[in-house]
DNA sequence: AAAGTCATGTCAGCTGCTGTCATCAGTACT
DNA sequence: AGTACTGATGACAGCAGCTGACATGACTTT
C-alpha cells in the first residue's frame, strides 16, 4: 500500500475526460480535473504535458506498431500497400481496445474545439512522419516515401470519419482497405483526362 | 494624419516576424512585439487573434482562391484533377507574392515550434475541408470529394516541401504536378499487386 | 539504521489572453 | 460652429495554463 491511491495518471483520465464531456473542454480547468482526482494541479502536469494530452495518450504505441508492421512486411510490397496494411493493423488496434462508443465520445470533445482539432492533425502529421521513415529505412527515396505516407495517413483519416460518423456494418481495416481503392480510382480518372488532353 | 502612426497591423506584423527570428517564437513575449512596434500589448490582440496568427495571415484569402478555382473548373474534369488545378493556382500565388526566400525564413521558425506546426497544419486542414466542399458544390458525393481533397493538400504539402528545401528549377505549381504523378505510380502499384494476389 | 528514490504537495511567478472602461482624432450631421 | 458618433488605441484588472524550486514522507536499498 502506497502512501497515496493507486493510478493516479489514471483518475487524471478518467476525471478529464468526464469533465470534458459535462462542461466542455475550455470550461474545465485543470484545477478542477486535479481536485475531482484527489490531486493537485501540479500533479497534472507532471503525468500529461498540457491539458489536451489526456486525450492522446498512447499515440506514441500506435507509431511504434506502425513501425513494426511496415518493417514487418514483405520487401516486394509497394510502398502505398505497405503504409496501408500497417494503418489498418493501427485501425483494428483502435477499434478492439476502445470501441466505436468511446471514440465517438472523443470524437464529439474533439470537435468541438479547434485546439484540441489541431492536435488530433499533428498525431496524424506525426504518424505519417514515422511511417515515411519506415518506408526510407527500407530503401524508398524521399518523396515517394512521404507521399506514401501522408497519402495513406488521409485515406486513415477519412476512413476514420467514416467509421465514426456512419452506422455501417463495415469495421474500421475494411474501410481503411475501401477508401483506398476509392483513391485508386481518383488517380486512375486524372491519368485518363490527363492523356486524352 | 491621422491620431497614432499608420498601418498598425503592418507594424505589428514585421516586428512579431522580425523577433521571432531573432529569439525564437516563444522566447518573444506579445509585449516585447507591440513595444518594437510602438503599441500596446492589448492592441496586438485586436488585431490577431493569437501569437501564431501573425505567422498565418492571409490563409482565408487562399481559401477562397480555391474555391473559386474549383467552381471554374469544367464540370466534366475529375475531382481530383480539378482539386490539383486549384492548389497549383494558389501555389502560383505563393510564389509570385512572397518568394521563396519568404517561404524558407517562415518555415525556418514554424519548424523549431510545435504550436505553429499544429496551426499549420491547421491551415492545411482547412483548405481540404474548403477543397471537398467545393467539390460536393458539384455534386461530389461526400466520401469521394473528402478524400480527393484531402490527398490533394498531401500532394500540395509534399510539392511545396520539396519546392523550399530544394533548390530545384522547378516552380511550386510544376512541383505539385510532379508529386501528383507519383502518387498516381504509387495507387496503381497497390492495385497491380491485389491483382496479382 | 542510514541513505537514497520517487511520487506528491506547496508556493511563487511568468505569460498568453480577455473584459471593461476611458480617451480622443476624425467625420458627419445639424 | 457645435454636437453627436465612430473607431482605433490605451490603461488596468484578472483568469488560467504552465513551470521552477523546494519540502515531505513512505518505500527501498545497503
């Protein structure tokens, strides 16, 4: 037995994130968010580096599995393939461990406020930077690299809003696997206008 | 003549750049900004709407450049070919107003700051949200007009770091052009493999 | 038992940002 | 000419996010 109770990272959550849902984000101070957790402010601090990483905890795992999978894939898969296997490795993680409810949840305090929207954008920004690293370790130059990977970190990013918005039977890989095929058309249609023209 | 010396926003604007330069962005205080430029803390806020803001202004104007550029587009183009017509527009525009100098001394501060990072990609978060609700204008349906707008900003993003870290002859536009090429080898490699397996 | 560590508490302080009211040149209207 | 209005700025007070520095006390190691 501790001198104080156990998991406090833990009550910091879950009293955020409570929070967060009864007031909105920028009507909870995190004195409060201290306070329902049985800590105080600077505690906070020392366990999230500001008030919206509470709510992106464990971004860093999801970089690291998608590090491993595009190392772990075939040598022979092209680079687009390779990115895109690995996020719907990244989106079945999601969708087992939390469910589509909580991110709907967060999804919904997110939303509603244009800094927390801009950290979302550089958790994505920061994937796409780990995988276009991954791709360049196994040989793919520069630029194709970083298209891969910001291309497939869209199509993640759309795929996413899908499954959130929508009440589709589909699970999060499938649509990931669907956009890009939407994508393949995209690309395909410029090709022909552009070598008719 | 008017009560206070003229163009306070200009002012305010070259010694925010000018300090932040200098310093660094969140070594310069909003004090210290209005000082060099003869004004108040205060007013500084009454004319952006944050720190960072001087940085970005001039955003919105783009936005609307592509707008208009989408709706130009003939009807019969496709989505995505439309989207990369309207971002080689606005990076014409970029080039032509500010010049690459301009380009790589701000991108020199944004880099050494994760706060401007996030509002830039903010910035282009928002040009993809204008971008596919220019094309759903034309009857896109959601989920396409999304995701090629969203892949067009990837490509655009791409272009333009190749465009200020380079010193290629290449102008932003070409550049665009270019990467969007090579998106296209790279979704027609995935179908080809799916194909073959 | 002495020493060291580790998570937390306490306190002081800076800075970004906002609300509110005062000031006063220029403009328009009478 | 006088008066009222507008619009940009100043002055001031205050909140909240975030940080540095030091204290505390249970648990661990030696």
């Amino acid at each position: 037995m501790g001198r104080w109770e156990p998991n406090a990272r833990g009550r910091l959550a879950q009293a955020a994130i409570e929070l967060y849902g009864e007031r909105g984000f920028d009507r909870t101070t995190v004195a409060e968010i201290a306070a329902r957790a049985g800590l105080t402010e600077r505690t906070f601090f020392r366990h999230y580096s500001d008030k919206r990483e509470v709510l992106f905890a464990g971004s860093e795992a999801m970089a690291e599995r998608l590090v491993a999978a595009v190392a772990a894939a075939p040598g022979s898969a092209p680079p687009l393939a390779t990115v895109a296997v690995a996020l719907e490795e990244v989106g079945a993680a999601i969708q087992e461990s939390r469910g589509r409810d909580f991110a709907r949840a967060r999804r919904s305090i997110i939303v509603s406020n244009p800094e927390l929207q801009e950290r979302e954008l550089i958790k994505l920004a920061s994937w796409a930077g780990t995988l276009a690293g991954a791709l360049r370790d196994r040989g793919v130059d520069e630029t194709t690299a970083t298209l891969a990977a910001q291309t497939g970190v869209a199509v993640f990013h759309v795929a996413f809003g899908r499954w959130v918005s929508n009440d589709d039977e589909l699970d999060l890989p499938a649509l990931i696997r669907d956009s890009l095929t939407i994508l393949s058309a995209l690309t395909a249609a410029v090709d022909q206008s552009a070598a008719v023209a």
